[in-house]
C-alpha cells in the first residue's frame, strides 16, 4: 500500500477520494433519530460550500451543477456533523432537517420497503 494510501485510510489528513465524474456519495442522516433522510452526490464546490456555510449543498446530476438543499422548498438540512468513511469516498452527514428531506413530501427518501415485488410505504 503506498503511502497515500496509508495516510488516507489511516491517518487524520482529510483526503477526499471523488470518482472518475468527480463525485462522492454523501449519506444524510437525521442527528437525533440516525434515520437516514436521503444520498445524494457532491463534488468539491459542494463539500467546499456545505463545509462554509453548515448547510448541505450536492451536485445535481440531473441538473449539472450546485445544489443548496432547500433552496426552492425551505427544507433545509444543517450540518452538525461530517463522516468520513475509511478510503474518503463517501461521507455520512449527521444533519438538522429544516421540513422533509424528500422532494415528494416525505420524511426520509427511504419511505417504502421491498416485499416481495412490491413496494409498501412505511409510515
């Protein structure tokens, strides 16, 4: 394993590892309940930004540029907290949602489960 490697997964240098699109996978979970609200992407004017401002920003994909969460909806979700996982490539965000993470109204992104081949709302 070569040193930046080491120093990556081990070491305290915070060394964001995007993609080949460059993006990472940012995880956003609620900071009281640990219910995961949504994923999305981010690139480095995002993390740079959710860093500034303590509100999440993502890269939308769809869109090809920054995203400031809640920036039409008012629900926005504050940054307590930043996750880094052990090879840098995706973060888990420990957030104060401000409203719905989802654009369909919905608490969490992750509002049904999978039985069988249906989808069962959760409530």
């Amino acid at each position: 394993m070569s040193a930046g490697n080491i120093e990556r997964e081990s070491g305290s240098t915070f060394m964001p590892r995007f993609d080949a699109q460059g993006l990472l996978t940012a995880i956003a979970v609620d900071s009281e309940s640990r219910e995961i609200l949504m994923v999305a992407f981010m690139d480095a004017q995002a993390l740079d930004k959710t860093r500034e401002t303590g509100l999440a920003h993502f890269h939308s994909r769809s869109r090809g540029k920054l995203w400031l969460k809640g920036e039409t909806s008012g629900h926005f979700l504050r940054v307590q907290e930043i996750r880094v996982d052990c090879d840098q490539d995706a973060l888990v965000m420990l957030c104060r949602p401000e409203g719905p993470a989802c654009h369909t109204g919905a608490r969490s992104c992750f509002y049904r489960r999978l039985e069988g081949d249906a989808l069962q709302r959760i409530d």
